[in-house]
C-alpha cells in the first residue's frame, strides 16, 4: 500500500509533468511550427507554444544594420515572399538580406503567399521578426498560458563560401547573437546549433571561457554528409552536448553510441506520426518538427 504522502507526491509530480508540455521526450517546433503558421513569425512561435511544445527552434541571420533577425535564409525566400509591391521573386539569389536594413527588410511580407509544401499552414500578413522581438512577445504569451519560460533552439545560419557576402564571419556573427540574446533567455534553455563547424567552435571558445555554461551547443549534420560520429567529434576537436542529423540517417547503434557519450540525439525534421513514433522507440531525446500538434500523442 502507499502511504499518503507517497500518493499525493506521485499526483503532484504527474501533474506537473502534465504541464511543463513535452518533459520526458523533447518536441521542439521547427521554425515555430511551419506546417501550421507562416515559418519563423511571430504567430508561428506562439501557436507552437500553444500546441505545448518545450522548446522553440528557429534561425537566425544578420542584416546591413547588424540587428539579429528571425529568418531560415539571408535571402528572400521566392516561395513566400511577397514584395512591397505586390509582386514575388524568382529565385533565391535575387535579394541578399546582409545587403537591406532590418526596416527595409520589414517591408516584405512572408506569410500572404502561403508555402506549396504546406497545406495547413495558415495565410497572413506578417514580416521577419528581430530575435528580440521575438523574446518579448513570447514572454508575454507564456503568461497567458500560465508558463514561466520555455527552451530556445537558435540556429546560426552559416555558410563558409558566404562569409563577408550574405553574413558575418563566425565571430561577429556569433558575438552579434549572443550579446542580443545577453540575459533574456536563462542559460539552462538555450541551445546554439549550427551546420558551420566554424562557428560550433569559436562558440566552444566562448563557452570554456565562461566561469558558468552558458549554453548547451548541438552539431546539425547534412544527410549526404559524412555522419559518423568519431569523425565528426574529431572534426570538431570537442564534444557537442546535443546530436542533431536529418531523422532517416539514424540507426539504433548510432544512438547507442551517442548515448555512451552523453550526447543527446535530438533529429530533424520529422513530420508523421509514424516517423516521430520511431524516432521515439529508437531512444532519440526528442525531435524537431513542423507540426508539434501530431506529436502531442507520442507521450501520452
């Protein structure tokens, strides 16, 4: 028999995990959640927050003035973008954000064409939002919901053959990212990842300097690229604290191996049930996705 006690800390603590969103397996909503809401907008990061998900994952690129700016690609995307004059580009080189100040990048519009790829995802006028503006209106939405705080996944988006063209070198864009987030979002909830080993590395630098870790940093692997692990860590020349490959290059033995590392396996971007179910029953630690609303069942 249980004692009282006993009983009432065990609801206590199923109460609380009924609350804190996703605990025991980590959904993080890609871009907010792009299958649902125009990607990487504001709207998309409070839906995600709605559909309880732990942590928020975007991207993040720098613009002429140097102000932090929420967007997957330094370009226009022609996909969903809409100019101020209403009409659309042809392709992706045809704008160079690097190139526009964040209140000449605010006057186009990315959520009135919708994105062909994905059907539910709801039409509105929206624009590129700062980093910080983004913080403030989610600080402001968990209130309503009756959360404190949530984790941040922000990605650096980094190319080594546009380095001085459409972005920074990786220490200015790093420092520029990591001097806006400062104090806003606590330690413990932030995660840095990127493809661009380069900047993985001078953000290691930065965090051996710190007397207190400063953040957690997650390694993003292409799938055609060279996956392995020992290779990749040796590559890197430290050991990343999160894993983060495109779901279908994972096999058992490779989360095993990670596990033995303390490396958690978090993948990207896994959309059906299915797949999440299998990510899931693989022993990953969570996944990436446009849609947390499928994946509110895989931890009941």
């Amino acid at each position: 028999m249980y004692s009282i006690k006993t009983f009432i800390l065990f609801i206590s603590l199923s109460f609380l995990n009924m609350n804190i969103g996703f605990a025991q397996f980590e959904i993080q909503g890609h871009r907010g959640c792009r299958g649902l809401m125009p990607e990487n907008t504001i709207p998309a990061f409070l839906r995600a927050i709605d559909e309880g998900v732990e942590t928020l994952e975007l991207d993040v690129i720098i613009s002429k003035d140097n102000k932090v700016v929420v967007s997957h690609e330094p370009q226009f995307n022609p996909e969903i973008t809409t100019k101020p004059d209403g009409s659309f580009f042809v392709k992706m080189q045809d704008s160079n954000l690097h190139k526009l100040t964040y209140n000449e990048i605010k006057r186009y519009d990315v959520g009135l064409k919708g994105h062909s790829g994905y059907p539910e995802q709801q039409k509105m006028a929206v624009y590129k939002p700062l980093l910080t503006d983004v913080i403030k209106a989610v600080n402001a939405h968990l209130k309503t919901k009756g959360r404190s705080e949530i984790k941040y996944n922000i990605e650096i988006k980094s190319l080594v053959e546009e380095y001085g063209i459409s972005q920074p070198k990786p220490k200015e864009f790093c420092d520029l990212v990591l001097k806006t987030i400062g104090k806003k979002i606590k330690p413990e909830n932030l995660t840095i990842q990127s493809f661009d080993f380069n900047v993985l590395k001078y953000l290691n630098e930065c965090a051996l300097k710190s007397k207190t870790k400063p953040f957690d940093i997650s390694v993003l692997l292409e799938p055609m690229e060279n996956n392995e692990i020992t290779y990749n860590i040796d590559k890197l020349g430290f050991k990343p604290d999160i894993w983060s490959p495109y779901f279908k290059v994972l096999k058992p033995e490779m989360v095993n191996e990670l596990k033995e590392k303390h490396i958690k396996v978090i993948p990207w971007t896994v959309n059906t049930l299915d797949d999440m179910r299998k990510v899931k029953e693989m022993g990953c630690d969570g996944l990436i996705t446009d849609y947390p609303n499928r994946a509110k069942s895989i931890n009941l």
